[in-house]
C-alpha cells in the first residue's frame, strides 16, 4: 500500500464530490427524462413532464422582457412527430401556462428583472367545466 500525500488525498475527495453529484442528478432508469424547474439563466433549458407531454423551455433575455422558447411533444413520441413549440414575451413576474389533455399544467414565471425563468406549481391542475 502506498501513502497518499495530502494533495493525492484532496484530488481524490474532489473526484468523488463530482461523482455523487453527478449521480444525485441522473435519473433512476434510462427512459426517465431528467428535470429541472429551474430557475434557470438566459439559454438555460427548463426539462418538465406534464402530464403525458415533455416540455423543454428557455429563454433569451430581451429589453427587461423573457423571450421564452418552449418545445412541447408527445413522452413516448421518439421520432418527434408530435413536437410543437411556442414563443412568448413575458414581463418581470409574468407567467404562461403550457396544459396538457390530462387536465395538468405547467407555469412558466419570469423572474425580477428578467433574470430568470422557472417552472412553478408543476402539478396544478387546469380548471374544466
């Protein structure tokens, strides 16, 4: 067995915080889509199941304004077929709704200042008549 010396040691615990990170962030089976809500910098992906769909959103800062971008597809659609996408302009503390026909929606909210973008109440159900 060889002695590590104090800078071996701290390149090894460095490597293995990245390693657990990494793996906190992957998801648990490879058709699981990993997530994040956010919130997110300019030309940052927000990733969102709602209902059966898959949503990846983003957006481009403009004059105090979320330029949002989003994609919106069918989650067993592998080809893309279903893939839709929308653009809007949101204000400081603007949101937008993206609903599916399982009666779910997903918020999009922009931040103070145009900052950043976040997906908030991802399980809200819509309103129906």
């Amino acid at each position: 067995m060889f002695p590590l010396t104090h800078n071996q040691l701290l390149k090894i615990a460095a490597v293995g915080a990245i390693v657990a990170c990494s793996a906190a962030n992957t998801p648990a089976r490879a058709d699981e889509m990993a997530q994040n809500l956010g919130p997110v910098g300019p030309h940052e992906p927000i990733l969102a199941k709602v209902g059966n769909k898959r949503v990846i959103a983003f957006y481009a800062p403009g004059t105090g304004t979320c330029n949002v971008q989003a994609v919106i597809w069918n989650g067993d659609d592998t080809d893309a077929v279903t893939a839709a996408g929308i653009r809007v302009s949101l204000d400081p503390g603007q949101t937008a709704y993206i609903d599916s026909s399982e009666n779910k929606s997903l918020t999009l909210r922009c931040g103070d200042y145009a900052e950043t973008l976040a997906a908030v109440d991802t399980e809200q159900n819509v309103a129906s008549k």
